[in-house]
C-alpha cells in the first residue's frame, strides 16, 4: 500500500494517466483484452469510456480483437456486453482472414451464430477465385472454401432446426394455455 512505501522511505515513481493503452504484453494483449479475458465488465467499461481504449483492437500474434477471443470461449455475457457498443465492429477479420461469425460457425456455438447475425454480422463471404497467389495457395483455398461450405450448412441447418422446435414449443404453449382457460 501507499502507507507502507512511505514507510519504508523508497521514491516510487508512479505512471502519469492517461496511459499508453495499445502496449502489449508478449502474448500481445492489450490491457483492454486483459480485463476481457477476466470478464471484468467495471474495468472494460473505464478503459473504453473514460480511457478511450479501442474496442477493436488487434492482439499482435493472431489479429484477434476481444470480440474474437469472447466467441471463441463462448463467453455469451461479454459478447452482450460488446454488441451494445456502437463502436464494435462486428466483421474484423484474423490475420488467419476469420471473422467472429466465422470463428463461432466453426466452433459449432450455435447461440453465439444467432447473437452475431442478429447483430448485423455479415455472413460468410468464401474465398474467392481472384485472391492473390500469394495469400492463398489453390490447394488450400478449394479445402477452406468446401470446409466453410460445410459448416455454413451445418450452421444454416441448425438454425432451421432450432426455429422450428421453437414453432412447436410456442404452438403447445398456446395449446396449454388455450386449454387451462375453457
């Protein structure tokens, strides 16, 4: 505490605020994407609104945002918390060229596809066959292309699926409800 470094009698120099926010750790974190991975909402909150941190920023390793790295732990709390930033940007890409909505389809988090596409994530974009040779080798593209094909109608199946147990739910909810009343 402050008390006992005045005890001891030491000069500890102390950061002036406001502080650099875009330093990173050596697994590239920011502190922004620190506090996110403790799911600390009262700190997020500072950084971004009074600090000014960027809600989108990049880690150096792998290009993902906190967004990125929510969805991929299926933390559906901090992914509510960041869809109702203005600011987010719901179609960020990796450096691997994976956007959140793509990264939850892969991972099967069907709830989280839903809670992305509500909020205006766009849908999956495959690879193109005018990328650039020197992104993509030809081999790999066909392989990620018939892959993210894949889990796109697996996801698309899914929801179609879960749509239509909700139909049913709801018909026998008002069926139950109809009936208690006569």
């Amino acid at each position: 505490t402050h008390q006992e470094v005045d005890a001891v009698g030491y000069s500890v120099p102390f950061q002036k605020v406001p502080q650099e926010l875009s330093i990173q750790n050596y697994d590239g974190e920011t502190c922004l994407q620190l506090a996110a991975c403790g799911s600390h909402f009262d700190i997020l909150q500072h950084l971004i609104n009074t600090c000014g941190a960027n809600i989108n920023e990049h880690d150096w390793k792998s290009g993902r945002t906190i967004l990125h790295r929510a969805v991929e732990s299926n933390n559906v709390p901090l992914v509510d918390f960041l869809l109702t930033r203005e600011d987010i940007n719901l179609n960020l890409k990796t450096y691997e060229g994976y956007t959140a909505l793509q990264l939850a389809m892969g991972r099967r988090l069907i709830d989280m596809v839903q809670l992305l596409m509500l909020a205006g994530a766009e849908e999956i974009s495959l690879p193109s066959e005018n990328d650039s040779e020197d992104d993509v080798d030809q081999a790999d593209r066909k392989s990620t292309t018939s892959e993210l094909q894949s889990h796109h109608d697996l996801v698309c199946r899914l929801l179609l699926e879960k749509k239509n147990k909700q139909k049913i739910k709801n018909k026998k909810t008002q069926k139950n409800t109809f009936t208690h009343t006569s």
